[in-house]
C-alpha cells in the first residue's frame, strides 16, 4: 500500500502542483483505523508519500503504528528535512528513497524549485550514516538528462546504496495534484535525442559494474526505454510497452482517504466514507476498474513512466 500522509510539499516543483494546492494531512487516527483491513488482507509493506510526508506532524506515531504490525515501511521523501530526522527515520524505515534531480545547486533549483541541495546531500549522508537503507531516484527531463554520469556519481558520494531514474511525466493531466494539464515542456525535444544517446551510450560504457551489482537500479534496456518514450513525446514513434500489474497487488490511500487502483489513476467515485479500506478495494467499482486497466482500457497507462511488474514471490523492496 501507498500512503499519502500529505498533501502538502516543502519543495516547489515545476512538474508538480501539491505545493500550490495541497491542504490534507492524514491522521494517526485515520491509519489506525486501517489497521484490520491491512492484517486482513495480508499487506505486507507501506510506502509514505506525499506531498512530502515528513511534514505530516504525526508522520513518527504512524509509522510508528504500521511498524508496530510487523509492515516493511518505505519513506519516499525529497530529503528536504531528513537531516533533521535522520536517526529516527533510520530506526523506522526499512528503506528510504530520496528525489535528487539535480547534480549542481543551480540544476536541482531550477527543477525543484527551492535552494536545497546541500541540505538534500546532507539528509541523505545523514540518514546513510545512522544505519538506513537510502537510495536516490532521479527524473530524468530536459533540463538535467547531460547530468545523469554526475548524478550516479553524486549519489555514490552521498553514501547512497541505488540510484534509479525514471523519465519526467508529460501526458498524465491529473498526476502531482495538477490541476491545469501534462507539462510538455520539460520533455525532451527533436533536438534533445542525439546528445541523449550519447549520454546513454557512455554510461552503459562507463558503468558496467554498477548495472551489475546493482548500484543503478535499472539495466540498460530500461534506460533506453526512457529514450523510446521520449522519441514518442517528441512524435517519433509509438510509446514503448508497458507491462504493469501493481494494482493486482497494491493500492494508493490519498491524505483524504480515497482509495486509488495506482499513483496516476484516481479510484472510482462515490466512495462512502464510512466504507472501510477493504470493502472499497474489493468492492465492484473497483475490481470493475482493475478489470479495465488489466485488458489496456486505460489511457493513462499507455504512456506511464513508472510501470510495475511482480511476479508471485518478488520481494517487496525489490
């Protein structure tokens, strides 16, 4: 399960809109109210996210409370304040992963919005040094993809165990709390491919060992996937396949409570908010709608940059 524990967001994206519009906090409340449903239906990991969830108040007694239940926690962070809470979140969190989209203060400003990497690379040092499992994720677009060779080499400075990468979303209208349409603009262009497969090209050289132990999350079929989906914004081709079955094994709680099939697709209307979190995954609008997803009804999945396959027996954390 994905839990939102805000909507609310320190950093200032230019992709994202949580931190203009933004309001909801989960409540401690609220997720022990989940607890039944989780035990019942076997859950066996939460990722906290947001918004940016360390500035839910509460964020310790409820992670806290899940763990107390023998849950694998995942904390998915932009590393604004994780300095601050190193320790504590090291103690609780069986890994966490920080968005790092930049390999120089003025990159990571200009994308995130705010002056903090240092502060980022210090959280991330930080939470490294007190025994927690960090690792980077970076998304990849426009404005930062010549920096890919710094950023892996950035992350390895910083302590961090894996750096994944995930291309910047353009095509989902509602993903990030927007509520004025994709942002093309931060997509790759025409002229942006050539010096992109270069980039590519010398990293896969460079970095073999770090593909196979596994320091780059992704090999480098999944690399080039990221090309072909930029190719495809640019309308040079078909969006690259997606094989994607996460909502046959997990779901999104948003800081309000609503029950999501995955991260870019909202659940079904009219969900009751006396229904418990169990009866609205189950209930028929929602397996009408993983039915849909399942047989490629769906739009938004056609062009997702983060889609998830498990095969029965994959670990959780991998």
């Amino acid at each position: 399960m994905t839990l939102y524990l805000s909507e609310r967001c320190n950093s200032r994206c230019i992709t994202c809109e949580y931190w203009r519009n933004g309001r909801a906090d989960m409540t401690l409340e609220s997720v022990a109210q989940l607890i039944p449903d989780l035990i019942a239906l076997g859950t066996q990991a939460v990722l906290l996210s947001g918004g940016e969830p360390l500035l839910n108040r509460e964020w310790r007694e409820i992670a806290e409370l899940l763990r107390g239940q023998g849950l694998t926690l995942w904390l998915l962070t932009s590393g604004l304040s994780l300095a601050k809470h190193a320790r504590t979140a090291a103690e609780l969190f069986d890994r966490i992963t920080v968005s790092l989209d930049g390999a120089c203060p003025a990159t990571y400003a200009a994308i995130r919005g705010v002056d903090a990497f240092d502060n980022v690379l210090a959280g991330i040092r930080a939470a490294s040094a007190a025994g927690a499992a960090v690792t980077v994720r970076s998304t990849l677009q426009r404005g930062n993809f010549r920096e890919l060779p710094d950023l892996i080499e950035l992350a390895r400075a910083a302590e961090a165990r894996q750096i994944s990468f995930l291309a910047v979303d353009t095509a989902n209208p509602h993903a990030f709390a927007r509520l004025d349409g994709p942002r093309p603009n931060v997509a790759l262009t025409r002229e942006d491919l050539p010096p992109f497969v270069s980039v590519l090209e010398s990293v896969i050289k460079a970095h073999a060992a770090d593909f196979r132990s596994g320091f780059i999350a992704e090999p480098p079929a999944k690399l080039w996937r990221i090309l072909e989906y930029f190719a495809a914004v640019c309308g040079l081709g078909a969006y690259p396949p997606v094989r994607c079955n996460a909502p046959e094994f997990s779901a999104v709680i948003d800081a309000q409570g609503s029950v999501q099939p995955c991260f870019f697709i909202t659940g079904p209307p009219g969900q009751n908010e006396g229904e418990g979190f169990e009866a609205v995954l189950n209930g028929a609008p929602m397996r009408a709608l993983r039915s849909k997803i399942a047989a490629g009804g769906r739009a938004e999945c056609r062009t997702c940059v983060c889609s998830l396959w498990r095969e029965p027996g994959q670990g959780i954390l991998s």
